[in-house]
C-alpha cells in the first residue's frame, strides 16, 4: 500500500467512524448516562468488534478476487461510487436523535462486538474499505493492515461521543454548527477518494 493510499484510508476511517451512526448515537447516551469509565467497555467492544468484521470480510472476498482479479476493480469504483453518495448524505444529514436516558445500563463488551455483525453502517463501512482501498497485490497482508488501523482510528473517534457526549449533543444542535460539520465531513470523504480514481495502476 502506497504511502498516498494509506493517507487517504486513515481520512476515510476517521470520517466514517466519527460521523453520527448507531454506535456512536448509542456511546453518546452511555456517556452521558454513566460516564466514561463505565462506558469502556463498549467503546472497546465497538472497535475491537468491528476489526474482526472488516478481517473476515476482507479474506472472504480475497479469495474470490484471487479467481477473478477483473471484479477487484469492478468493486473498487463501485465503492468510490457508493461512497460520494454517502458524502452527499452526510452533507445534507440532520441533528442526531436525542440520547435515551432510560437505559438502565450500559452494553458490555460482548455486546458492542456482536451489535456490529448487524450494524449497517459497519457492513457498508467494512466492505468500502475492503473494495475501495485495499490493493490486489499483497491483498491478505493489506486486509490485516486495514482492520488494524480501523480499529486504532476507530476507538479515540468514537471516544470522543463518549468523552464529549452531552456537549457534542449540545452543539449539534446548533443549526449552523451542525451544517458546517456535516460539510466538512463530506469534503473530507471526498478529498479520501482522489488517489483512488487517478491512481489506477496501484491496483
């Protein structure tokens, strides 16, 4: 993986894994209703969770790649595709849904992991970063290398609902401020997509 590749890769896991979507809407009512502390190990759960999702699907679709290598670049623009619609989304989203006070506790490990294998923000974040970003050459070694560092990137940027829960929640809903974040996420998912589209031959 090119050193461009991997920059535009760490841009694309950190606006997806700190932009509003079920865990994070779920990590910014734990932190609020019982702290961080309390909260870690959902944190934890989310990240290490959805590590192993993007893993397994990574080597599942590794070794129909391997039979035909024509479809790796079908997948790869079909992902930039889908992924300029889900900027176009995130630009036009609106204020996260309140925090529910009425949890009696927070999730436990086991459950943050399991909640990710039917999270679909977490499918369509796992197969973008498998289709899109993920080289051919050297495809398995590639895969380990995105889930670990979805994983590192992933866990402070959802930590950030948890620590910051209730005034995040708060300038959210700030029309203006929630415009210019929303904005500025989508500019940024975009921007990740540039080596993609020109860089054909680091497929």
């Amino acid at each position: 993986m090119t050193a461009e590749l991997l920059l535009a890769f760490i841009t694309f896991a950190f606006v997806t894994s700190i932009t509003p979507g079920p865990n994070n809407m779920m990590l910014l009512a734990s932190g609020v209703n019982f702290g961080v502390r309390r909260s870690i190990p959902h944190m934890l759960g989310i990240s290490l969770g959805f590590m192993l999702l993007v893993a397994a699907v990574g080597l599942g679709l590794g070794q129909i790649f391997e039979q035909v290598p024509l479809l790796h670049r079908v997948l790869r623009y079909a992902g930039a595709a889908y992924l300029l619609y889900l900027a176009w989304k995130i630009a036009r989203s609106g204020a996260p849904q309140s925090a529910d006070n009425s949890a009696a506790k927070p999730f436990t490990f086991l459950q943050a992991a399991a909640f990710q294998w039917v999270n679909p923000k977490a499918w369509i974040m796992a197969i973008g970063a498998i289709t899109t970003y993920t080289p051919h050459e050297g495809f398995f070694t590639n895969v380990l290398l995105i889930a670990a560092l979805f994983a590192l990137v992933n866990c402070p940027s959802v930590g950030i609902w948890t620590v910051a829960g209730s005034l995040l929640r708060h300038w959210l809903d700030n029309p203006r401020a929630l415009q210019l974040f929303n904005i500025t996420m989508a500019v940024l998912l975009v921007a990740s997509l540039y080596p993609i589209l020109v860089d054909s031959g680091s497929f």
